[in-house]
C-alpha cells in the first residue's frame, strides 16, 4: 500500500515508486503526464539518475558526454531534496536507465527505498534500438552511420561510453524484467504502443496500480523527448538544450503564457523540425534475428504475445 509521507517526522520524503525505463520507449512522456494527477509527485528533475550514480563508472565516455554526467544527482542529500515539497500520495521519479544496470542497482533501491512500487514501460526492441540512435544523431553526438555505430557498440561499451550508445543491448529486456518481477512485490510492465494507441486505458491501469483516483483525465496531445534528424540544428538546440538565450527569456515567458501552452509550442516546434528517418530493411532484419530471442521469452515471462515486435 502507498501511504503519504508525514512531513512531521524527520523521515525523509522519498519515492514510493519509480519509473525506471527502459530508454526511448516513452518514460520521459509518461512521467510528464502523471505529473497532471493531482495525488502523484514527479521530480522536477529530469532523470535524477542517483540510483544508478552509486554504481555506474565515472566519468562516462562519449561525445558530449560530460552534459549527461551533469544531469546525474550523485549525493543523497541532493536526491532527498527533489522530494522536500511531496505532499501526494504517490512519489516518485523516473530514471530511464535504472532497468538497464538491474544486477548492481537492485541492492541500491533496496537500500535508499525499500520496495517502491516499480513501472516498467518496454517497446519494439528494434524501434527503440533505432531510436536512441535517432536520439543521439538529433544532439550531434553520433557522426556514425547507423550500421556502423551498430558495429562499435561492444568497442564503446568496453570503453565506458553513455549507455544511451548501447543500442542493442539496452533493448535486451528478459533478464532485467525477470528480475526486477523477482526482487519486488509491485511491478507493472507497460507497452509504449499501448501507452498511444489506448492511453485512458493505461493511465487508469497505472492509476489503480498507485492506488490515486482512477478517474482524472490526462492531456496527452503533447509528445516529449522526441527523436529525429534536425532540420535547423539552431532551433533544435534553442528547444533541447540549456542555453543563455533561453535563460533570459524564460521568466519573461512564464509570465505570459501558461505552462500548458508553452509545452505545446515547443512540441510544435520540435515535430516541424524533426525529420524522421526509417531503418533500412536489411539493418532492421539483423535485428529481428538478434532481438527474436529474448523478445520469445519475455513472451513467456509477460504471458503476452510479443510477435508483432518480429515482424
């Protein structure tokens, strides 16, 4: 059960369940949205990431890797923080990349949390895997054609790269689900098609799962973090990234438009200006067969047919 935190004690608010990916299958959208539930707390914070910063090597590798380190909170102070003005009855925050390190993070969550309940949202293993590339191309932090960037991966890991550069194995979703299912009592796998395709169905399933009102409606015509090859790579920058430009016109802004409106400009903005590219037959064949697998047996584990992801 999820019981509000009692601000009169010197227990520290922290989450009572955790988003914890995977990468590119819609995490980033999905906290947006629950932060509209007026019994659900998201941090403010974008990918705290502390979980993970307890086990994951620094410093990471990779092209502008150093702007992701950045986002990382290493301290636990600073974690607790994030949750100081909790009132809601669910708390929680959401980390792409703690399904990813699941053997040595376990134990941490354990530690600082206890048993959170735990989301998982999983996607086509081939459409993410394509995307995190689309994702790192749209930042300029891959020069490589797509192939070729398949082929560094175990280079780059080896190396300590990003774990957003671990293209396939960061779409390898057995083991990490099985563990998680076996570690916690509370986990609740959600499918990112499903998450678009019938949203009031998944939200009042994540609803009763967190034990809020079922019945409060969730805006969901915004799409967040999308991916895409840049038409202006300027704009582009101006939207996604911290910038002087943005930091001075940000009150300015705020003070005009409400939040609502200006998440949907920017979203406007983003979808005009990114292009989608498609995986070409022959990469996307590669990795059906590398990915058929482990897609059969977390069919198996999920009891749930996942065909459609080999097709």
């Amino acid at each position: 059960m999820l019981e509000k935190n009692n601000k009169m004690t010197d227990t520290p608010v922290l989450p009572n369940f955790l988003i914890i990916g995977a990468t590119k299958c819609g995490t980033t959208s999905l906290s947006e949205y629950l932060k509209q539930h007026p019994d659900i707390f998201i941090s403010e914070a974008k990918e705290p990431r502390f979980l993970t910063s307890q086990v994951v090597k620094f410093p990471l590798r990779g092209i502008k890797s150093h702007e992701v380190e950045a986002w990382y909170i290493k301290n636990y102070d600073d974690y607790v923080d994030l949750f100081k003005n909790a009132t809601q009855k669910a708390i929680g925050e959401a980390s792409a990349d703690t399904i990813y390190y699941y053997n040595d993070v376990i134990p941490v969550i354990k530690k600082y949390l206890g048993s959170p309940k735990i989301v998982i949202v999983l996607r086509d293993p081939v459409k993410r895997t394509f995307s995190a590339y689309q994702h790192l191309v749209r930042d300029e932090r891959e020069p490589l054609p797509f192939e070729k960037a398949l082929n560094e991966e175990k280079n780059r890991i080896a190396d300590g790269w990003d774990p957003l550069y671990h293209y396939t194995e960061c779409s390898l979703f057995h083991d990490s689900v099985k563990a998680y299912l076996d570690n916690f009592d509370d986990v609740l796998v959600l499918l990112n098609e499903d998450l678009y395709k019938n949203p009031d169905k998944v939200f009042k399933q994540i609803f009763d799962f967190l034990e809020v009102d079922s019945t409060v409606q969730i805006d969901t015509e915004v799409q967040y973090n999308m991916s895409g090859v840049p038409k202006v790579k300027i704009l582009n920058r101006l939207l996604s990234r911290e910038n002087s430009l943005k930091t001075f016109f940000r009150p300015l802004i705020r003070a005009v438009l409400p939040e609502n409106a200006r998440r949907k400009i920017v979203y406007n903005l983003s979808k005009r200006n990114l292009q989608k590219q498609s995986i070409d037959d022959q990469s996307k064949q590669r990795l059906v067969q590398y990915f058929k697998e482990d897609v059969d047996k977390l069919s198996t584990l999920l009891n749930k047919d996942l065909s459609h992801w080999l097709k």
